[in-house]
C-alpha cells in the first residue's frame, strides 16, 4: 500500500513540478498568439505616438484595422490576462 502511494506522489510531483510549467510555456510559444500579440504592442505603440486629440476619421481606421484581432481575442482567456500588455 505505501509503495503505491510513494508511487502516486512521484506521479503527482512530476506532473506539478515538470509537465505543468512545460504545457504553460508551450502556450506562449503558438504561432498565432505571437502574431497577436504583435499586433496589439503594436497598436498600443500607435497609440502612444497619437496626440491628445484624435479624430472620428482616424479613430474608425484604427477601429477598422484591429476589427479581426479583437474578434478573435477574448479577454478573459488566460494566457491574455497574464501578459504584460
């Protein structure tokens, strides 16, 4: 009996200690979360260049520009909450 608990623990332990933070790194490495992700730095960068007024014209082309990436991006997924940006 304590040979197949030793033996569960040992399971238990790899699973915590080498298959869970693996699986989350891995998520940080797609292809389309990366491209994204790029995408949004770089509408955070358009935005900072912007000045204090903008305007309806240019408020709708960035609308329009980013109209797929927030259609495809939930905000309340995890990997989203925990990036910087």
């Amino acid at each position: 009996m304590i040979f197949i608990l030793g033996i569960l623990l040992i399971i238990a332990l790899l699973y915590f200690v080498i298959f869970l933070p693996w699986l989350k790194q891995k998520k940080y490495q797609n292809p389309t979360y990366l491209t994204h992700l790029a995408q949004i730095s770089l509408f955070f960068d358009t935005l900072d260049q912007l000045d204090d007024y903008v305007t309806w014209v240019h408020r709708d082309a960035l609308k329009n520009s980013l109209k797929q990436l927030g259609s495809t991006l939930n905000p309340k997924h995890p990997i989203i909450k925990k990036s910087p940006k």
